[in-house]
C-alpha cells in the first residue's frame, strides 16, 4: 500500500501520513442536503419520521486537523427545522413534532467536533468510525458519540453520515402515552443521517 494516503484531494486536502504528520485545512463548503430519519418504537408498533433531503443552502467555513488518529473539526455546524420531518401520517407527524418541542424550538442542531478512525482503519473506504457531536433537540444539548459513521469524497462533495441510538430523557423529553397509558412510547430513539457538503471553488 502507497504510504502517503490522499484523503479528500479535491475537498479538504488532509493526507493521512503513517509518520504521524499534522495537516490542516480551511475551506467553504455549501450545505447541499440533509437527510435525517428518526425511529422509534410503542409498546404496539414503530414509527418513522424522515426530513428527506432538506436543503439549507448554507455557506459553512469548515477547519480541518488531521492529527493522525482522528479529523477534527471547526464550523461543521448544521441546523433543520422541526417541521420538517414527516412521519407519513399527519396526526402521527403532529405528535412527533409536539414531543420534540417545536413551537418553543423550532430547529434541531448538530455540530460535528471530531471523527476518530478506527484502529486498524482501511482507508479506502473510511466506515465505522466515530463521530464525536453536541445534539441540541427540544432546546437540551447533549454530547453524543456516533460509532456508527462514515466520511466519503466524490468529485468535490464530501458526504458524512452515521446512526445512533438516544434516549429522550437526555433531552428533557417524556416518553407519551395515550389512551390511558395503553400505548407507551419507548424511551430510546434511533437516528441515521447523511449530509452532502460541496466544495465552493
């Protein structure tokens, strides 16, 4: 294998160095789209709302640090609204946006501080790694560590993504139940999303 690995050539330019070597990157990138489902599950069945390719249009000014185990971050800040999501049916759409608070908050954030590799990484696909995050939903922020995420480059995108299981109460959000608690929502939620950045020439 070639010992010096180009990563993101045409995006962020950070080279994985087998000595060690620090590299640093500064660049703009255009918030292309965002794709987020959240899922859930009752004591009866499950339940799944999308916010399917949100575009946002905004203009990030993204710090990259390679420092030979991990890539981190500064700017990688993105923001969707709560209304946004869908969960296919509208009385079901309503209570999901009522559980996560939206007339109060209206935006859900994520802000992506770090990805580590893993510790035999294969670098031509950089999958199962860890993403180190600030959630903020229902106005409640919380670090999370997605183990499940991946960052890949085509053409002059980089796309990101990953899943991961949160509870509700972390986020000052009680589980409902209707029906006179004969329908009770689990505590956990599973999370995957994808995010499409484009390299602003």
């Amino acid at each position: 294998m070639i010992r010096r690995i180009l990563l993101l050539s045409v995006g962020l330019g950070w080279i994985f160095d087998v000595s060690g070597q620090v590299d640093k990157a500064e660049n703009n990138y255009v918030v292309k789209s965002i794709s987020i489902i959240i899922e859930g599950k009752t004591n009866v069945n499950k339940f799944s709302c999308k916010l399917k390719k949100y575009v946002a249009n905004d203009t990030l000014k993204i710090n990259g640090i390679w420092n030979g185990k991990s890539v981190e971050f500064d700017g990688l800040y993105l923001q969707v609204p709560v209304d946004g999501f869908n969960c296919g049916l509208p009385l079901m759409t309503s209570d999901f946006r009522n559980l996560l608070k939206s007339e109060q908050h209206p935006l859900l954030s994520m802000e992506i501080s770090e990805i580590y590799l893993p510790p035999s990484p294969n670098l031509s696909a950089l999958e199962n790694m860890t993403a180190n995050t600030l959630l903020t939903i229902g106005g409640t922020k919380q670090t999370e560590e997605i183990y499940d995420s991946y960052l890949n480059e085509m053409d002059n995108e980089l796309i990101l993504g990953g899943k991961h299981e949160l509870n509700m109460r972390a986020y000052q959000i009680e589980p409902p139940s209707k029906f006179f608690g004969t329908i009770v929502v689990q505590e956990q939620l599973d999370i995957e999303f994808e995010v499409t950045l484009q390299l602003v020439e």
